[in-house]
C-alpha cells in the first residue's frame, strides 16, 4: 500500500499529466536548518535569500507554490524548532515558536540550494528579518507541507496575483514547457502597490498575457477578472492578499471553475495563518 505522503514527485506528475482541477498531495515534511549563501535585490521592493544547507539533500518541492515556514526564534531569543517524527511529519512544540510562510521560488538539490523572495514592508517580523540577514545568518526552514497540485490539461489558465504572489507565478512560468507543447494560453493579472514592482522578471512564454495592475486606487483585480473572456475550462490560481482576493472567489464560483486560491496576507494581521 502507497502510503499518504510517499512517492510525492510521482504522484504529483501524474496529477499534472492526467488529471483535471487541483489535488492535495502530502510530502514527507522536515526541517532544514540552512545559512543564508546570497542576498539579491531583485526589485527595489523584493529581496531574493538564497538559502543552503547539507539538510536540504532530502528536501522535498514539485509545484511552484509550495511553500515552508521560516521558523524564528521565541521573544527571549531562544529557538524551539519542532522535530521530525516516524509518520513523516513535525511534532511543534508548545508553546509554538514564530513562524512565517514563504513560497520556494527555485530549488537546486544538487548545489543545496533554495531561493525565496520577501516582498520588504516595514513592520513584518519576516520582512525586517530579511531586509536584515547577513551571509552566514541561520534560517531553519519546515515543509513544504505538500502540494497543491494543478493539472496541466487544462486549456486556460487565469493567475490573479498580488506581489507575495509572483514567486509562485514566476516559478510556474519557468517550470512551463508543458503549457506551449498543449497548445493552452494563460493571463496574469499582477496587482502592485509601486511602479518598480513590476520590473520583476518573469519568464515570457507564447500565449501567455501578463498585466500589470496598480493598487493605489485599491485593489481592481477581482473587477478585472470579472472582466476577462475565458473558456469553460479555464482553471483559477489566486494569491495575494485575503480581502482583495474575495471578489475573484465569487466569480469563480459563478462560473464553477476549477481553483487554487489562497490568501498569502491580510492587512493589519501579523503572521496569517502561522
Ligand atoms: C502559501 C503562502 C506563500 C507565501 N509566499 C510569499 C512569498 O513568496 N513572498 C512574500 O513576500 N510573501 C509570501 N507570503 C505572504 C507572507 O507570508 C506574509 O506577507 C507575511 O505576513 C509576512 O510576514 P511578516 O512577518 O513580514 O509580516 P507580519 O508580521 O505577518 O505582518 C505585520 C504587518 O505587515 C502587514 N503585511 C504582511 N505582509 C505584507 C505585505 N506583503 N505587504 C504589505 N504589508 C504586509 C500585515 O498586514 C501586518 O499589518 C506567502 C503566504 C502564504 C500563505
């Protein structure tokens, strides 16, 4: 018998390959205690950590928004990371430490390496962490937890993100070959609180639209997907901020789409979900 969280690579081609809309598949997850190798600014407004670590030879990642938990240190400073058990997942200690979600935006198992890309706001216990960390700094990262998984058979794809949102974007383009050997298209809608936000780098691919959207009027994104003229079968991936993400929500549900949304963030709220 296969248990819940063995063959995940293989599995998670096989949803790609075969099947329709998104599916949960488990990893085995662990922990990697890493140092932090390089700092890039990738925009003025996005600071890329690549992270490496000997613990990274078993890490796990096959679709483009997995993510893990940064895990930090209590207030004392002291650090209580939780540990590996024999059902392939961590035991968390009470009370649970500080931990924030970020999505891998490339994985280098060869070199041990992983990158993620923090969008900088003042005020984030992550966000400053960054904006901080010197090369040689520790950063014990948990997960990916598993993936959520989307077929690649479908033949339209609508990406409504804000900018937490482009590492998984960004990570999904490079990773799509499979998209122009289908003959599907896709739209990008990025939503961005500031113009050089959008010199961030994604991969240009045949059929794919990207748009930029400004926020300073507040959010369009769910206006504009509203707006936009899909096929029947068309999936629906959303990341980016919870509110903002709510209008796009209802449309897909109108329209019974198959959908992957998530909010990355909410204003006012430390640590969503962590
Ligand atoms: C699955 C998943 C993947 C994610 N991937 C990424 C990623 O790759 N890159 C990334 O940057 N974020 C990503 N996020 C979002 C990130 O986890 C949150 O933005 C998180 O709150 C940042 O933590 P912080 O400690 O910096 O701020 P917090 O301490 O959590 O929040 C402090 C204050 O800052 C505000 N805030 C939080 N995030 C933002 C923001 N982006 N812009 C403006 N204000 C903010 C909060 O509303 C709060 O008022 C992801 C979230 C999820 C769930």
């Amino acid at each position: 018998m296969i248990g819940q969280r063995d063959r995940p690579a293989e599995r998670v081609a096989e949803h790609h390959g075969a099947g329709r809309g998104m599916q949960r598949i488990g990893y085995p997850i662990g922990i990697c205690r890493t140092t932090v190798a390089r700092r890039e600014l990738v925009t003025p407004r996005m600071l890329r950590l690549t992270l490496t670590g000997d613990e990274l030879a078993g890490f796990h990642s096959y679709v483009a928004d997995d993510h893990v938990k940064i895990v930090f240190p209590h207030a004392d400073g002291t650090r209580t990371d939780p540990v590996p058990n024999d059902q392939q997942l961590l035991d968390w200690p009470k009370p649970l430490p500080p931990t924030r979600t970020y999505t891998i935006r490339r994985v280098d198992l060869a070199a041990r390496e992983v990158d993620l890309d923090f969008v900088l706001h003042s005020g984030g216990l992550a966000g400053d962490w960054a904006e901080a960390a010197a090369i040689g700094d520790p950063a014990v990262i948990a997960g990916p937890p598993g993936a959520k998984a989307f077929a690649h058979t479908h033949r339209h794809y609508v990406l409504a993100v804000d900018v937490t949102g482009l590492p998984a974007v960004a990570r999904w383009l490079d990773e799509a070959d499979w998209l122009e050997a289908a003959g599907a298209t896709a739209q990008v809608l990025v939503e961005h609180d500031h113009e050089d936000e959008t010199g961030y780098p994604l991969q240009q691919r045949a059929g794919v639209e990207v748009r930029w959207l400004s926020r300073a009027e507040g959010s369009q994104l769910g206006a504009q997907v509203r707006a936009l003229d899909v096929p029947d079968d068309t999936f629906v991936f959303g990341a980016g901020e919870a509110e903002d993400l709510k209008d796009v929500r209802r449309w897909v549900a109108q329209r019974d789409l198959p959908a992957s949304i998530t909010g990355y963030w909410k204003r006012g709220v430390a640590g969503l979900d962590d």
